[in-house]
C-alpha cells in the first residue's frame, strides 16, 4: 500500500472502497461530512479520506481507474461492517 491513497492509515480497505465509490457515484460534490456519515466515521476522517481521493483522482488516475475497475469483481467475504448508502 506504499505510495497510494491508503499508505499509513488505520481506515480499513472495505472502507475506502466505500467512500471512493461514493465520492465517485455522487451525482454533485460529497462533503466531508456526508462521507463521514455515509461510512460512519467522524467527521475528521471523512475530511482526511475525501482530501486523499481527491487528491487521486488528480494525481494517481491509473490507480483509481483500476480500482473502479476492481467494482466490477464480486469478493465473498465475512464482513462485520454495515454500511448504507
């Protein structure tokens, strides 16, 4: 995870999956505030994730095109998160 958006963070995978799907699906802007609510975390953190994937998607595009791409694959899994968006 070195030299990418999630390169020293506690935030788990399943959320950042969550929050660069919905910054991306949003039909306007997120605001930090609504990610951190969406992926329930506090509003800090909405703002440092949304910082980071926007950041991205200017200067990383390659990455973030290839996990858009990596939406389209279906991981079973054990999950202990729920989330609604």
């Amino acid at each position: 995870m070195v030299r990418t958006i999630f390169h020293k963070t506690k935030i788990d995978l399943q959320r950042w999956f969550l929050a660069i799907a919905l910054v991306l699906n949003a039909e306007k802007a997120i605001s930090a505030r609504q990610l951190a609510q969406k992926i329930k975390v506090n509003k800090n953190t909405g703002w440092f994730m949304l910082m980071r994937i926007r950041n991205a998607m200017r200067e990383q595009r390659e990455f973030i095109e290839k996990i858009i791409n990596a939406d389209d694959v279906y991981a079973k899994g054990k999950t202990n998160h729920s989330f609604n968006y």
